[in-house]
C-alpha cells in the first residue's frame, strides 16, 4: 500500500514537473518552432511575444495563410494567433484569343514558308498537322504562342 | 506533377534570362510563360530550355510569348533566313506587294517594331518596308 503512495505520489509529481517546463517554454523558442511551423510560405514571419503568436508578412493565397495559422495553432505554448498577414492580389488571367479569320492569317502568314504543315479551324480549336523538322516545328510554336489562343491541337510530326 | 514543376527548367531559364513583364501562370490546362526580351538570345535562351524537354515542340500545355521588344529605332538587325532572301514588304502581310530583298546574314536597320511578327526594316541600299519579325536577329 505504502509502495503504491509512493508510486502515485511521484507519478504526480513527474506530470506537474512536465507541466511546469512546459510553461517555461521561452517566447524565443515559441518564435523558433513557429517560424519552422510556417516555412513553407516565403514572405511571410511570425513572432510570438508572451505566447501570442503576431504572423505577418504576404501569402500567396487566403488558403495559405488559414494553413499557417492552423499551424501556428497548433504549436504547443502559442494561446492565440494574431492574423496581421495579407494575401496577394491574384495576378490577373491570360487573355486567351479566339480562333478567327484575322488570328488564322497570321497562323498562315507563319507557316508560308514551312512546307508540309497546314493550319486548320476544326470547330473553334485550331488544328495543325503535317510533317516537318524540329527547328521548323519550333518556329511555328513560336508564332502560334505568340497569338495566345489557349489550347490547340497540334499533331504535326517531326522526322 | 503541377505545369510549373514539369516546365520548372524553363520557368527558371525564363527568369535568368533578364525578361521584362515576366509573367508565369497555370490557366486552363496551360502554363502561360509571358515577357519581353531584350535580345534574340534571350529569347532563344527560353525556347532552348523547352527543347530540351520537348524536342519535338508540339506541346500544348505550354505557351511561351516571349517577344524581343523595346528596341530603339536604328538598332542593327542581322537577317537569319535558312537560305533565301528576306522579302520587304510594302505592308505588314505576305499579300503585300515585295519592294526589297536582303540577303541571309546581311545588316538592315530597325525603323520601328510595327507588331510582334512584322518589323519595318530599312537596308543599306535604301529600301525601306516590313519584314517577318521571325527571321531577323537582334
């Protein structure tokens, strides 16, 4: 019975020795492992002061910066998490042209001196096909990238 | 395997290549490598980097528009033909009526850059017109 006190009594003592260290965890190392917690967000920091956690700096989507607070939130010794972050403008989108008479000229206008590659409109998709060499297949990618009409469909052979 | 990991070659090729504007963006099924060069060899520093990727050049899922621009008017231009004559044009398309020729390898003069595939070009001898953007080096 004794014995079994004596157990128990260090048992307690043990876990409150556990809990007391754990309060002990300095600001500095709460920074050290949250800055870990959030590496994969460049542009972006956090400092915790008095176990409050101040990220800051700019993410490149709002989801990144809810996962780097959950992360945060989830270092044991930071209370809370003050968001003073921001996330980027998203970057405009491409503008893709459509597939008509003036950008299938300029297609044609490409291909007049590479023999053996035709350009067609198959329904709105331009549409290249034929056969010819590496370095001309090149110079009709670089033209026809040039025109930005999104997805075609290129089955030109190169021998 | 996003686009941008599949193409990182090029991507990393395109931002050490000094480009302007350079923008690099997954839309749609393609990854659009946009900017302006200074140089043809910049230029042609990006387009190597996809070649050794995709020898062939048919991929679709790329789109590469970089363009030489911003060069000043009387900038030196070297015809790169594969063996024939550049035609000069009275206008900026191959319907256009030819008013000069210049000889692969020779020098002509930038008058202006008119649009990303035709540029007016004058030579030594005096004829003035558009020429293929394509086949002059800068």
């Amino acid at each position: 019975m004794k014995k079994t006190f004596k157990i128990a009594a260090l048992a307690l003592m043990v876990s409150m020795t556990a809990v007391s260290c754990k309060k002990k965890v300095s600001d500095a190392e709460l920074t050290s492992q949250a800055t870990t917690a959030i590496t994969a967000y460049p542009g972006t920091s956090v400092e915790v002061k008095e176990g409050q956690a101040h990220l800051s700096g700019v993410f490149a989507t709002e989801a990144d910066k809810q996962a780097a607070i959950d992360a945060l939130k989830k270092v044991q010794g930071i209370k809370d998490v003050h968001d003073m972050a921001t996330v980027a403008p998203a970057a405009a989108p491409v503008e893709v042209n459509t597939v008509d008479a003036a950008v299938l000229q300029k297609v044609n206008d490409a291909l007049k001196d590479i023999p053996g590659v035709k350009a067609e409109d198959v329904a709105g998709t331009l549409t290249l096909t034929g056969t010819t060499t590496a370095a001309n297949a090149r110079k009709v990618k670089e033209s026809v990238d040039a025109l930005k009409i999104g997805k075609y469909d290129n089955k030109i052979t190169v021998k | 395997m996003s686009l941008q990991d599949k193409y990182a070659s090029v991507v990393s090729a395109a931002q050490s290549a000094g480009l302007s504007d350079l923008s690099v963006q997954e839309q749609d099924g393609v990854l659009y490598i946009t900017g302006k060069a200074s140089s043809s060899a910049a230029k042609d520093s990006v387009w190597n980097a996809l070649g050794a990727i995709d020898s062939s050049y048919t991929a679709t899922d790329i789109n590469i528009d970089v363009q030489v621009s911003g060069l000043a008017a009387g900038a030196s231009l070297t015809v790169a033909t594969d063996e024939s004559n550049l035609n000069i044009r009275q206008e900026p398309s191959t319907e256009a009526a030819v008013v000069g020729k210049a000889a692969k390898g020779e020098v002509v003069t930038l008058v202006e850059q008119s649009s990303d595939d035709w540029w007016k070009i004058k030579t030594a001898d005096g004829e003035e017109g558009y020429a293929y953007a394509r086949y002059l080096k800068a």
